[in-house]
C-alpha cells in the first residue's frame, strides 16, 4: 500500500546580504510528523494558481504556522501588534482551501493553519489574545515545555483515535500564538470546536462531525511528538482520512 501524498504548505524566507534571494521552506519537525503517521510529505511552493492541480494531486494537506493572516481578509482592520503579513501565501493557501474542501481532500491546519481555515470558513480572528485573556499563549518556552491544558470534547468519530493514543478529557499542550479564535461563540456554524483553553479560547475545531474532512489544532504538536508521542494522533487521523479508497 502506498503512502499517501500529503502536501505541506511553507513559508517565505530571505537570505541575508545584498542579493537577498527569497526562499521557501518549513520546519523539518512537520515533515517528520508525517512520515511518522504514514504519509509521503511533499513541500507545496505558495503559486495561487497552481492550487488546482495540487488539490488533484495530493491525497490530503498540511496547513502550517507562520505568519498572521492579513485582517482584510476577515473585513478588520490590523491591529497594533498583528505581524507582517505574507499575501501570497494568504492566496494560496485560501485557493487551496478552497478547491481541496470541494474535492473533499482532508486538510490538517496547525497554528496558523487553524487561523486559515477559520478564516475560510467565516470567521473573525482576535487579533492580540493579550487584549482579552491573562492565560500566556504566546509562550517563550522552548519544546517541549507545555503552555497550558486542553479539554477536549470529541466527535464519535475521533474518539477511538484518542483513545488508541491514550488521550483522556485534558491534554497538556504548547502555545505559540497571539491570534486565534476567542471563544466557541465566534467560529462559524460550519466548524464544530473540539477543543478549548482554560480561557476558553478555541483550541481545535472539525468540518463535517460525521465523515471529518478538516480538523484543526491551535498548538503545536510536531514539537511535541519527540518527548510524547501520543501527540501524533492529528498526523494519524490525516493520514488515514487521505488514503486513497
């Protein structure tokens, strides 16, 4: 049985000195998360226009974390503190979004990544979590140290996943984000929260209760698969929903 083609989106980088040649690239824990769960990663270039063909390619996605999403894209203005922005990889990562939720290929958004779906599907973003909560989510702790608990409150559909993973209700996780979701109130009606901080800032979120086609973590758990790895399950769940019938 082949492994199944999972294809991990990546970030802009420039070289330093005078040329400054932009690069694109993304950490290697990603990758090795999902060759561990099973999958063939292969690193997707931010081309908006070649979305399309990757969507008919790949068997499923890895959205990664970076940069802020621009707040146009959500109808806000930026905030103070919200980051540079990369628009090309907003482009391409909403376009592919966007044709891979139409040919029903599974999507894994980690960090950022649960930003961009949330996004897609609707949502507002807080911009600065620190405006709004006391609770650190924008840690300086190197991994794998933990941030804060979650508790989960899964599907049918994942609970034998957990389970095999030997996750309870409350999982100890990373945190390196300032934006996300502030509470179950504001993620759109077509995403079901899953997971959530002490906060209740939202944690993690499905599309589609029933046959799971997105699922979406906060945290960070390719840093975290060395020192635990029950922290793969998300890798797993993307790997298995992407296996080609």
């Amino acid at each position: 049985m082949r492994r199944p083609w999972i294809g991990v989106t990546v970030k802009h980088i420039r070289e330093s000195g005078s040329l400054g040649r932009a690069q694109s690239a993304t950490e290697t824990a990603y990758l090795q998360a999902v060759w561990r769960a099973g999958g063939l990663p292969v690193m997707l270039p931010n081309l908006p226009e070649a979305a399309p063909e990757f969507a008919e390619r790949m068997d499923g996605f890895l959205l990664t974390g970076g940069c802020d999403i621009d707040p146009a894209r959500y109808g806000a203005s930026p905030h103070p503190r919200t980051g540079p922005v990369d628009p090309l990889r907003d482009a391409f990562e909403f376009a592919l979004v966007e044709v891979a939720r139409a040919q029903g290929k599974p999507i894994l958004g980690i960090c950022r990544g649960l930003q961009v779906l949330a996004v897609a599907f609707g949502a507002v973003l807080c911009q600065h979590l620190p405006d709004v909560t006391e609770l650190t989510h924008d840690s300086d702790a190197p991994p794998p140290a933990r941030a804060h608990p979650v508790r989960l409150e899964p599907p049918p559909a994942l609970r034998d996943l957990l389970r095999a993973h030997g996750i309870g209700e409350v999982l100890e996780v990373n945190s390196y984000h300032h934006q996300g979701i502030r509470r179950r109130a504001d993620c759109p009606p077509a995403l079901q929260p899953i997971a959530e901080a002490p906060d209740g800032v939202v944690e993690a979120f499905i599309w589609a209760p029933d046959a799971i086609r997105a699922l979406a973590v906060q945290w960070h758990p390719e840093l975290l698969v060395e020192d635990d790895p029950r922290h793969l399950w998300p890798f797993r769940w993307l790997v298995e929903a992407a296996r080609p019938s």
